[in-house]
C-alpha cells in the first residue's frame, strides 16, 4: 500500500483511446439539438415564436416548455428552476427554445429564425443590490459560539472591513454535453457529462413524468468537471432527453466552449462584512462575519454552497467568540454553482485577508500570527464539532524548516533593498476543510463487483471518473484485498443499472465513500472465497484455519506455508463450480455525522484535512508581471493510497486556484452580460505559469482520523494554497505601497493600479 502505481487512464489517455461522449459514433437518425438563448438577463416574455424554424426542411422540432409532458421544473434543494422559462426570463444564456434538427447546420439556421418578444426588466446583477432588496433564496442563517457583541467590545484592539471575492469559470475540457437514445417500452438511456447519474434520473424521470427505472444513465468518464457537472450536467441532460422523448429518436446535445461559458454558472462571488477583535500579542477573540453570496438566477446548490463557506469562515484558527452570518443572494445571472473548494476558498481568502490586516497593524510576523490562533486537539468549532486530532503547531513547523523561513525572509528584505525594479514576498495560508457533504444523507456509497471464471474482477461503483482517478483509487483498494494484480481489475463506467441512488461524485469524498463500499463489497467476497481456499490447501496436506489464509499476488496460501500456492483463478474455478456467489454488493455510509441546521450545531464532518503552503514571488514593478519563484506545502495526505495521484491532485488544485486569485478575470457589463467567454479573453493559467521551485512534503495523520486504509481526501483542500500566491502579491504591493487596495485576481493590470 501507499506506493505509488501509474493511473489506470494515463495510458489511455496518452494514445488518445479513453473514451468519452464525443468518441461515440453517429446513430441512425439522431437530432442535433442547438438552443435559443436568451439575449437578456432579465425580461418578460411576451411572445415566442418558433414558426419560420420549424418550417425549415431537415427541422424535426423546435421544443419549448409546452412540449413539457411532466413538470416544468428541474430545481431539487429548492424547486425554483425551470427547465424553459414560461414567463419571466432571468439570465443572459438562458435557454428558452431547442431546435432539433437532422445536422448542427441545419438547427443551427433554425435557432436564427425564433423570434422572441419581451418587456424588460431592470436585472440585479451585485450582490448589495439584492440583499437590499431581501432577494434572498431561503433566510439568513447562522451559526454563533459564545459572545461576540461582548468580546467585541472588551477587545484591546478591532479592525473591520468589508472583502470580496471574484467568480471563475470551470473550464473543464469537455464542455457540457448529453445523448439521448430511446430504449424499447419507453426507456430512455442518457449518456451523460454529469457528477450525479441519481440527480439526472430524478429530475429528467419528474420532467417526463416516467417512473425512474425508465431512465438510464451512464457515464463513461468526464473530461474534467471541477464541480461544474454536480448540479450543471442535469439541464442538458434534461434537454436530450425531452428531445429523444418527444421524438423517440436519438438527440445529441452538445455545447460550444462559448456557449458553455456564457449559458453555465460559475464559482459563487462572495462578500464578507467583518469586525475582528484582538489582543495585542494578536490572539484573536472575537469574529462577526456576514457571509453573501451572488448565486445567480436560480438557488441551484447556492444553499449547499453557503454553508460550506460558513463552515470555514474562521479557516484553521479557535476563535471563542463567533457570529457567522450567511444570505444567498439571487440575482439575474447564469446560476452560480459548485467549484471546488465549494464556497470554502471564498470564505478562507476572506478570513486570510482579516489575518494579513491583523499582522500589519500589531506589525507581528504572519507565519506566527497564525500559528498562535491556529486550532489545536481538543479545540471546539463555532458549530460546536470538536477538533479530535489537530496536526497544528507541527505544519507550521515543518513549513518553517522546510522553507527556511527565517532565512528566506531576510533574502527577500536584501532583495528588495537592492532592487528597484522588482520586489519580492511571501505568502502563508493554512487550511482547515471539513470532509463530508455537509447534507447528511449524501454521505453514502455502493460498489458491485463481479469476479469472472478467470479471476478478472470487473467493478462498478457509486463514483464518476473525471481525472481525479476515483477509480484508480478504488482499483487500489480491491487489488490490495484480493491480492491481484490491478490490470486484473477493470473500473466500469457510472451506470444507474449497475448501482443505483449514486450521490454526486463530490465534496471530495469520491475515494473515502466508494473506496470504503469496495472494501466492503472485495471483503464479503474474501469471506466466500477463504473456505473454499481452506479446502483447497486441505486437499494438498496443508491444514490451517481461516485466519492464515493469504491472498497475494495473484495467488493463495497459508501463512505458514507460503511455497504451497494456490492460483487465485483456479480459487475462482473451484468457487464457481462450487456455487459460491461471485458477485458482490458492498455499501458504505459514513458515520457519526449530524448537524441541526435551525440550531447551526453539530458535527457535519467525518474528519478535517489540515495542511499549510508558503509562496515567494517576484513582481516586475514595470510590468506587473509576477512570477512564482517558490512554493512550499505541507499537506496531509494519511496515509496516500497512490501518492502520485495526491501529488497531481495538490499541484493541479493549486494551479487552478493561482488563476482564480492572478488572471482569470471575467468581467462583466452593466446588462449582465459576460464579458469573456472564450478562451482568447479568459485567460486560465497553463503550465508557463508553473515552472516554480515546487516543495510538497506529505505528511501522515493521526490514527483517529483517516478514511479508507489511513488516507485522507485530495480533491478540494489543496485549493486554498493558492491564495498564498495572491498574499504574497499583496505583500510586494505593500511594501511599496502601505495602503494599497490591491484587486482580485492580482492581474498585471491589478497590481500597477493598485501601486500607482
Ligand atoms: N481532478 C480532476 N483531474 N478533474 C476534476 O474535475 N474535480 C475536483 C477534484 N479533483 C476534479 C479533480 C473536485 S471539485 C472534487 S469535489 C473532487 O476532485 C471529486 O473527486 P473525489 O471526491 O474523488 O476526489
Ligand atoms: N460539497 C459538494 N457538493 C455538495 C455538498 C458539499 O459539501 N453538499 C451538497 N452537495
Ligand atoms: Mo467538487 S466542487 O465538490 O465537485
């Protein structure tokens, strides 16, 4: 175990033979489908007329929410959202009509021809707008720990502001996407871009008013998602297959990198509205915190999303005194939604920013201001969830050591002393992130597992492949079980055939859920297969009890006699001839997890990661240009089931999260519409932008808190190291200029308006 073994898609990957929804071949009569899209963010419409389209030759259908058989309504936490507006139009991008038609050309000469009539509406597009206005999705909600008004007002000293943070968009590779095929007897099969094969089912089966076991999804594999398919995949999905329902032939649909950029939601922009109060050895005793969200046109998992950001608004440090306050806030705009981190990397950046504020004004060193705040074992979180195992003070230490802290400080000090041009500094963030859906009962998972006559295992779980290696990962965890190799093992597609009820492949639980349903389901099979075993070593003389046996690399023994192997296939044969079962279903649910909402206490989260990371980088004063010179991390992986898979994971999540906090900037118009929707004007970060010094030490955890074989989740909580590079920036800003105001993302542009 904690080898590092090559992903199982690298290969495929690399000879270009993964397969994804695009790689499927053309069908016998299959729609295209292209979409008319709303031009404005917010109107009423008055008359949509699709006549000249639909008489265009090669022209199937042009759907609208009249076609609609079921519900008009694909909304799930709150039902807000339908799937083609009927009166009132909210956001630019959104889709109002579905041409169907023989070949893309043809719909997309249809699409021309829909004319729309409507009366304007004046849009919300920021976030103080609707609050003010209380455009709010559900109430405030809070979560609060002992005094704050009080300690507020005893405290030495109190800073306030008020902190925002900006959007992203995803830019997976594959853009959203979906194909509908009709099955016989009304089935409809969906092959799908989607996180959530059980989220396309429910809502395409109340859509269509067809019972769910009529619907089936499959996933392949995701060329990317970041979040961007948990909740987003579900209105295209919903889109083919009212296409294939109403036409009962097959409807692809498939969105153009524009088209995506400008129709899905994004990263959910954040404003925290503070008052911190301190000591003056900088230990903090008091936090109030309002937390608003832009979540766009429909509440989407803005609800979700809000209270993760809640859930980490005080980030790595014990605050006694805590008011967390948090509105999601509905505006005309496409409706935000997952992206990793899930609303946490916005309220860290908020709490980062409280922090840099705080060492400035005591004039105290920022690596030591956080280590004294930092939680330790015992701490309470301001939802009342007890830190069972901190790995503070010791991150902070071994960030020190391996960065050379103290010496690296001075470096950049005789750097800038003798530089003009260009200056450098440093940034430090720790992190904190809780693991789990913080919706309770998400957190389960199934795996089904066949071992065929030959001693191959084919698997199927609750997760969706997106580059993550979720299945790698689970290959990991049967191989090491039933000690064959992993080429013996193949990870099948998401089908809601094989496993039902999937929750999202999210949260970063993907491995802690399914690679524990794997165990369960690899190790009941162990159980069938040992005494089978027994009988079979029993047969050659050897006698021995349950317990010795061994399965290991391809074979099985007894531990005392080891030379006196059996073939895990010729164990296969005898089982099968023996009728023992050998098809399993394993099913996980994660433990111990509660939290009252209305009370905002409780313990949402199985276990915490926590981890630290550390920049320096270099500005040119002329350009604005900077440059990452160094990064450190130190993060805790327990135990890693593949460490280069976490290792890919950490640098992919920070990279992703440097170019939220330096160059992906989407601006915006005063009508709502995007500005950059493409990737000539939206400029993500490629690996140009990484060839820094890059120091990463994984480090074990505690015995109490470890998922699946001592390992900890990846996927989210390397996020937040990113914004070390944005810290840093700000630092270099400051050092020239104290008072700076220094925008986000810290773009070229960004950095010489805030210096001059
Ligand atoms: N890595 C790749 N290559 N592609 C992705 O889309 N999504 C991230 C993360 N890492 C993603 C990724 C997000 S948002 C999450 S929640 C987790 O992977 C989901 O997978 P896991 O739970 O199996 O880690
Ligand atoms: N993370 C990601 N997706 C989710 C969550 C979460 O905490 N809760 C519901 N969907
Ligand atoms: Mo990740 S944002 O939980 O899909």
């Amino acid at each position: 175990m904690h080898k590092s073994y090559p992903h199982i898609s690298g290969k495929l990957h690399l000879t270009g033979s993964s397969r994804f929804i695009a790689d499927e071949i053309p069908l016998p009569e299959m729609l295209y489908a292209k979409f008319f899209f709303s031009p404005v963010a917010h109107a009423r419409i008055t008359k949509l007329d699709a006549s000249d389209a639909n008489a265009i030759p090669g022209v199937e259908k042009v759907v609208t929410a009249l076609d609609i058989p079921g519900m008009n309504q694909i909304g799930l936490v709150i039902q807000d959202e339908p799937l083609f507006p009927e009166k009132e139009i909210m956001y630019i991008g959104q889709p109002l009509a579905m041409v169907l038609a023989q070949d893309e050309k043809i719909a997309e000469a249809a699409v021309k021809l829909i004319h729309l009539e409507y009366e304007e509406l004046p849009p919300i597009l920021e976030i103080e707008e609707a609050d003010k206005k209380g455009e709010w999705y559900i109430p405030e909600r809070k979560i609060e720990s002992g005094d704050v008004q009080k300690a507020l007002a005893e405290a030495e000293f109190t800073l306030q502001g008020i902190t925002e943070t900006p959007t992203q968009e995803h830019f997976y590779l594959e853009t959203q996407r979906c194909r509908a095929i009709p099955g016989e007897d009304g089935q409809i099969f969906l092959h799908t871009a989607t996180q959530s094969t059980m989220e396309v089912q429910e809502v395409v089966s109340r859509l269509l008013n067809l019972p769910a076991n009529h619907i089936i999804v499959e996933v392949p594999r995701l060329g990317g998602a970041f979040g961007g398919k948990e909740r987003g995949a579900t209105i295209w999905a919903s889109m083919a297959a009212l296409g294939c329902f109403l036409t009962h032939k097959p409807v692809q649909v498939l969105l153009e990198r524009e088209e995506d950029m400008r129709s899905t939601g994004k990263r959910h922009p954040f404003q925290g509205r503070w008052k911190v109060g301190f000591n003056a050895h900088g230990k903090i005793e008091a936090l109030d915190i309002e937390l608003l969200s832009n979540g766009g046109a429909y509440a989407d998992l803005s609800i979700a999303i809000l209270e993760r950001a809640m859930f980490h608004a005080e980030n790595a440090y014990f605050i006694p005194n805590v008011r967390i306050r948090g509105r999601a806030c509905r505006t005309n705009l496409p409706p935000n939604t997952a992206f990793r981190g899930f609303g946490a990397p916005q309220a860290i950046y908020i709490i980062e920013s409280i922090l840099e504020q705080m060492a400035k004004k005591l004039q105290l060193d920022p690596l030591e201001l956080r280590e004294l705040n930092a939680y330790r074992t015992g701490d309470i979180t301001p939802y009342s969830q007890i830190i069972i195992e901190s790995n503070f003070p010791a991150i902070f230490e071994k960030l020190a050591i391996n960065s050379n802290y103290r010496q690296l400080k001075e470096e950049v000090e005789h750097y800038n002393i003798r530089h003009n041009e260009s200056k450098q500094g440093l940034g430090i963030v720790p992190v904190k992130f809780g693991i789990s859906f913080t919706t309770t009962h998400m957190n389960q998972a199934s795996a089904l597992l066949w071992i065929y006559i030959d001693g191959t295992v084919s698997l199927t779980t609750s997760a969706v492949e997106m580059g993550q290696e979720v299945s790698t990962k689970c290959a990991i965890v049967v191989s090491e079980i039933l000690g064959i190799p992993l080429d013996n093992i193949r990870i099948e597609s998401s089908n809601s055939q094989r496993v039902g009820n999937s929750s999202p492949t999210a949260a970063s639980t993907g491995t802690d859920l399914n690679g524990n349903a794997s165990r369960i389901a690899a190790e009941k099979i162990k159980s069938r297969l040992s005494p089978i075993a027994q009988q079979m070593l029993n047969n050659q003389g050897i006698d021995c009890t349950l317990e010795k046996i061994c399965f290991k690399d391809g074979t099985v023994f007894a531990s005392d006699y080891p030379e006196k192997k059996i073939e895990f296939k010729d164990l296969i044969r005898q089982a099968y001839l023996s009728r023992i079962p050998l098809g399993v279903y394993g099913y996980y649910s994660t433990p111990d997890l509660s939290f009252d909402r209305e009370m905002g206490k409780g313990s949402p989260f199985h276990y915490f990661v926590f981890g630290a990371a550390l920049a320096q980088v270099q500005i040119n004063l002329l350009t604005g240009e900077h440059q990452v010179l160094k990064v450190f991390i130190v993060h805790e992986t327990g135990n890693s089931l593949n460490k280069d898979i976490d290792l890919g994971q950490i640098e992919g999540a920070f990279i992703q999260s440097v170019g939220w906090c330096t160059c992906e900037e989407l601006p915006r118009d005063t009508t709502g519409h995007y500005l950059a929707i493409a990737p000539s004007t939206y400029k993500i970060p490629t690996i140009r932008d990484l060839h820094c010094d890059m120091h990463i030490e994984m480090i074990p955890s505690g015995s109490k808190y470890a998922s699946i074989f001592g390992s900890k989740a990846i996927g989210e909580p390397p996020f937040i190291y990113g914004l070390t590079v944005w810290f840093a920036i700000q630092n270099v800003v400051h050092s020239v200029k104290p008072d700076a105001i220094l925008r986000f993302p810290a773009t070229p542009e960004a950095i010489l308006l805030a210096l001059n």
